[in-house]
C-alpha cells in the first residue's frame, strides 16, 4: 500500500515539474538594477534607444523568450551596439515602470527612444529573424539602426 501511495506522489510530482514553468536566466545583456527611467536617461545620454522586456517569473512562454530569441548572440549583439536593454518583471517591478508601458499580454518588448517615446512594440515569444527586423526597423532612432 505504501509503495502504491509513494508512485502516486512521484507522479503527481513529475506532472508538476513538466507543467510547472522553470525561470529562465536573464541574458547577460540585460543588467541588474536599471530602472526604465535610469535607461531612458542613459540613452539620451548615449544617443541609443530603451529595448525594454516586460515577463513575469511565472510566465512560460516569457521564460521560452529568455531562453530563446534573447538569448541569441546576434540579438545580444544589437542590444549591446544599438540599446540601453532594461528588464521589466511585471511581478517585481515598480509599478511606475509597468504603468508607463501600459503593460498588457506579456512577454511584451517595446523600443522607447531618449525622450521616453515608445515607438515600437510586439507581443509575444518573437523568433530571433522577427526579433532582430522589429529591432532593425524601431531601433534606429538615434542611432545607426544596424
């Protein structure tokens, strides 16, 4: 009897563990303590746009973004040259940063320029090629674009 309830919980634990989203590693891109108000300063300073990601700990496919199209060298590599990267975690996050990108459906990633303009944005766990086109083309503001 004992070892039957033992496979039930082994079980019930192995479900959990596949359905249960794992937290992703923040690419290294992005750095720890930035304040979206910090970036936008920084990039008017810097001449270089705000890429910010709005995700939430408890969110799958912000977790798959992470892991994927963020984690990309080529990404990683425009972030770098062209932006001042921030991440947003909706769950932590002060809440001024979340109300000033009007934070809906996440993962979300917006391109705000120096003066605090958000002109761009997408939804969703974007592929690296559809990541870097939306960065190419609303990352370009006060800088070269490449």
């Amino acid at each position: 009897m004992a070892a039957a309830g033992l496979v039930v919980v082994l079980a019930a634990v192995s479900v959990i563990w596949v359905l249960v989203p794992r937290t992703a590693e923040t690419p290294g891109v992005f750095r720890d303590g930035v304040s979206l108000t910090a970036a936008i300063a920084e990039a008017r300073e810097s001449d270089r746009v705000v890429v910010a990601v709005a995700t939430a700990d408890w969110c799958g496919p912000c977790q798959a973004y992470k892991r994927g199209a963020l984690a990309d060298g080529a990404v990683q590599s425009w972030l770098e040259a062209h932006s001042v990267p921030v991440m947003v975690d909706v769950t932590h996050e002060a809440p001024e940063d979340a109300a000033f990108l009007e934070i809906g459906p996440i993962p979300a990633t917006y391109v705000i320029d120096g003066e605090g303009r958000i002109v761009g944005q997408t939804i969703g766990n974007t592929g690296t090629g559809e990541l870097l086109s939306f960065l190419r083309e609303h990352g370009n503001v006060g800088s070269d674009g490449g």
